[in-house]
C-alpha cells in the first residue's frame, strides 16, 4: 500500500515549489574579484538562465582582466546550460505540484533524488566550467606566466596573482539548501510517523 503524506507534509511539499519559483528571481551564485585596481571590488552573478554583472560595467571589467591573462570572454551564449536549466527547475515545481495533488511518500523520495542529482551535475558543471576558464588560455596574451592558470575557487576564496577570487553561494543556492532541509524534513517526520503508528 502506498502511504499518503500527512496534511502539514503536503503543504510543506507546496512550500517546496515555491521556493523552487523563487530561482526565477534570484541569483544562485556569485563571484567577486578584489585586485589593486579595482579596490571596491569586481563580481557577476550566475542565475538559472544568464550572468549579469554585480555593478553596471563589472561584467565588462572582468572580461577586459580575463583578456590580459589569455582567458576566454565571459558570455552567456557560451553556456548551454542557460538554455535548459529553467525547465529543469519547472520540471521540478511541476514535480512539487503532482505530490501536493497525489501526496505519496515515495514521491517526496524522488524528488529528494532529483534535487540530489541536480545539484551535484550543477555543481560538477560550474567546477568544469570555472576549470576550462581557468586552464584554456590564450599563449599570445599580453600576460603571459608559464604554468600560470587561473580557476576561481568552487567555493571560498584563492589568490590568483595580485587577484582575490571569491565564489559563494547567492540567495538562490541557499534557497536551494532549504528545499534539501525541507525534502528532509517530510522524510523523517513521515518515518517517525510510521513508526510510531507500529
């Protein structure tokens, strides 16, 4: 027998998808660049669908420092993944509406397992990303260091020359967090609930 969620875990399943809407509106990640000539600071954000720079010029910026070292200019045409991920995070909204409507456990487990799978391919991709910005550089570039590469950091901050990079996560990741806390959440209490029925 498939067992039903209980009313408070079906709309905290509702919850789920709007935390979900709320990456339509929200930066997931952000970048920021600290270097002698640039004191107050460079950054851009990533959303599910496009980058824009932290300040009106800063995209423009940091490409211009990218050019001097030999990296490759920061576009949004340049990754596929801006095409597909805003229907990812539908497909996964979708999913919260379905369980909401057809509140079965093993629901709530699937979509745990999408938003698992998910966010561990987006995190391998940024990583790879950032890995071939970084490593894929131009030899007749007006900055040239032999054995020099220039990855910003998964995570946290690293000094790339007279640069500081810093990667953090932005509102919308840590919504991200929360949906995992909240897919959490309905788990165990379903768990304990069963349980406890015993």
């Amino acid at each position: 027998m498939l067992r039903q969620l209980s009313r408070r875990n079906r709309y905290l399943i509702l919850l789920v998808g709007l935390l979900l809407l709320g990456l339509y509106f929200a930066p997931l990640w952000f970048v920021q660049l600290t270097a002698p000539q640039y004191p107050e600071g460079l950054g851009m954000n990533l959303w599910i669908h496009k980058i824009t720079g932290l300040g009106q010029f800063d995209l423009q910026n940091i490409n211009l420092l990218n050019h001097y070292v030999g990296m490759d200019p920061i576009i949004e045409q340049a990754i596929p993944e801006f095409g597909y991920m805003p229907y990812v995070v539908a497909f996964m909204i979708l999913g919260a509406v379905v369980t909401f409507l057809y509140p079965r456990r093993f629901m709530v487990y699937l979509g745990l397992a999408n938003l698992l799978l998910v966010g561990t391919a987006g995190m391998w991709d940024f990583w790879r990303w950032e890995y071939n910005y970084g490593h894929h550089l131009n030899p007749g570039a007006p900055i040239s260091i032999p054995g020099m590469v220039y990855q910003p950091p998964l995570l946290g901050c690293k000094q790339l020359l007279n640069i500081e990079s810093c990667s953090w996560p932005h509102l919308g990741g840590y919504l991200l967090f929360l949906v995992t806390a909240v897919l959490l959440f309905v788990i165990v209490s379903e768990h304990s609930k069963g349980t406890a029925s015993k």
